[in-house]
C-alpha cells in the first residue's frame, strides 16, 4: 500500500487546514483502518485520530473537538479537518493505514506533510 499526504502548509492560530492521504496499491482493499500521526523535531511520533472501516473514530486528548477525520472508502482517501489550529499543532504530519495481511496487520506509512503554525 502506497499513501500519499497532501494539505499541509502555514496557518496561523485559530486557522483551519484540512489534510487529505490517498491509499493505492495491491493491498488496499485489505485496509481496516486509517489514521494520522504527527512528530516534532526531538519528540516520538504521536497519535492523532483514527477511523476504522466501519467509520469508528478515535482521537487524542489534545486534538478532541478540534480535529475532525472522515474517510471516502470509493476514493481510498482519508481526511483530517483541523480547525482552530494551535502552535502546538506544528508538526509533519503522517498518514497511516493497517493492513491485513493474512493473520498479520501490517502498518504503512505516507512521506509525512508539514503543519507550521505562520503566527
């Protein structure tokens, strides 16, 4: 599976973006779930929000009420609605997809698009 992130940029605070990753690959109709993680410099990458294929969404604690993820299962694409950005939101910004490969999820990951706060 192949993910490819989009949608990132400058916002100030109190803006809004929304980041779109698109899946392609043999394996893509074998995705369960789908999130978004994000890492700064120096930190471990963190969870962001989550939505399973069934439309369960899970999110972080910081980003609860703030960010919205939805998925398009036709266009293989995942959406994050990030509204009243903060400066902590600033990071790079990784799409993930779990994978079912026979008794094994396999998790793949996008090139990353970066979120920076412009204030």
């Amino acid at each position: 599976v192949q993910l490819v992130e989009s949608g990132g940029g400058l916002v100030q605070a109190g803006g809004s973006l929304r980041l779109s990753c698109v899946a392609s690959g043999r394996d893509v109709f074998n995705i369960n779930a789908m999130g978004w993680y994000r890492q700064t410099p120096g930190k471990q990458r963190e969870f962001v929000a989550r939505i399973t294929n069934n439309g369960i969404t899970n999110y972080a604690d910081s980003v609860k009420g703030r960010f919205t993820i939805s998925r398009d299962n036709v266009k293989n694409t995942v959406y994050l609605q990030m509204n009243n950005l903060k400066p902590e939101d600033t990071a790079v910004y990784y799409c993930n997809a779990a994978v079912g490969i026979g008794t094994e999820t396999l998790d793949a990951w996008g090139q990353g698009t970066l979120v920076t706060d412009s204030s």
